[in-house]
C-alpha cells in the first residue's frame, strides 16, 4: 500500500473519532503495550499485553499476552499499520474487556489525528486514551514540576493534548484524546491512576511484556 493511501486512512479515521465522554461509567482501565524482539528487523516476532485494572484500588484483575509476527515496517507516524493487527489479535481474545483502554502512543495528537489510540479506538469502538513517553506533534510550555501540573499541547493554537506530570520533578507524560473521550477526562484518569511516572495500566502492561520476553527469548 502506497503511503498516500495510508494517509488517506488515517485522514479518515480522524473524522470518526469522538471527543466528548461518551460512556456511563469507567469502573476498569486496561493498558496495551507491545514489544518487539527485534525492533530494527523486519518481518520480526512481536509480543503485545493488556492489563486491566480496577479504577478503586489500581490492583490488576486480568492479563493476556498475545504472541504474533509482524511484518510492516516501522515508518514514524504510521505506527498503527504496524501494530494495530497485534493489538486487534489481543482485543479479540481477551475475556475481560475493560470499560477504557490506554494505549502507549499517541491519540489525536498526531499530523494527520489519527494516531494508534484513536486507531484502535474508532476500530473496535471503544474508550481509547493515548499516553505517551515523548511528543510525537505539536508545541508546548514545560509544566510545573509538581505532580497534577499540565499544560497544552498544541498546533496552530489547536488543542491536541495535554502535557501531563503524573509525580513530582519527573518528565511529563504526553496523553491526547484516542476515542469517545474528552481530554479533561482522559487527564484526570491518567492521574488518578498514576503512582509513578507511567499510568498504571501501562506500566503494568510494560512489565508483564518486558517478562514474557525475557522468558522467550532466553528460558
């Protein structure tokens, strides 16, 4: 597929993603996450992880890794082709389906609005928040360095996301609407479940996949 026709679908996508709070109430979060076992190679084996989460006590209620190949190369901002096929595996298998998904990439917060979370979001039709380690789009002011202080992502004065510090004096987090969402929702619950720099659901989601692979790749 040529890249203007990726485009043309992400483009698209965009025009489906909603960005208000459209549910009735969010009781449990998962988080996906996915690894590589060699990120620079292509076709490669890839692993990809949900953890679900009680909103209350932040304890974990269910897991599931889903193993697979992938064979789309990593080109940057069309992420979604090469992970979306795992993570759409993952969904589909899992027995518990939690009431939101954070996703580690990007939501709205993207060239063309449409990245991963949204992806996913708008494909299967649920909650999605994107939360990201680093900025993929956009421009903002450093928040305070106090946990709670957020400032706005933005391009041409838009508001895409929200630049987020989920613990004090650490590097903020990067959460952007995914799907049915508003964005002052999407902050509030990336910090009600943030004990240390990465929300819950995707940390936890991180470490179970960074165990799995270990056990793969060496016993």
């Amino acid at each position: 597929m040529r890249i203007e026709d990726l485009k043309r679908i992400q483009i698209e996508c965009s025009k489906k993603v909603i960005q208000r709070d459209d549910f009735e109430k969010i009781e449990t979060i998962g988080g996906m996450d996915l690894t590589f076992e060699k990120i620079d190679e292509n076709p490669t084996r890839a692993w990809a992880s949900l953890v679900v989460i009680e909103l209350k006590t932040l304890r974990p209620v269910y897991n599931l890794v889903v193993e697979d190949e992938v064979s789309f190369p990593y080109i940057p901002t069309f992420l979604a082709f090469r992970e979306m096929p795992l993570l759409l595996k993952l969904y589909e298998k899992a027995s518990v389906k939690p009431d939101i998904y954070f996703i580690d990439g990007q939501g709205v917060a993207h060239p063309r609005g449409c990245g991963i979370a949204s992806h996913f979001g708008v494909e299967t039709g649920e909650v999605s928040v994107g939360v990201a380690k680093t900025k993929l789009f956009g421009h903002y002011r450093e928040p305070e360095r106090k946990r709670g202080s957020f400032t706005y992502l933005r391009y041409r004065e838009r508001i895409i996301g929200a630049v987020v510090r989920t613990k004090d004096n650490t590097q903020p987090v990067f959460v952007s609407v995914g799907h049915r969402i508003s964005l002052k929702t999407a902050v509030e619950l990336v910090l009600k479940t943030s004990k240390f720099r990465i929300p819950e659901p995707t940390r936890l989601a991180h470490n179970l996949l960074q165990k799995v692979r270990r056990e793969s790749l060496f016993g």
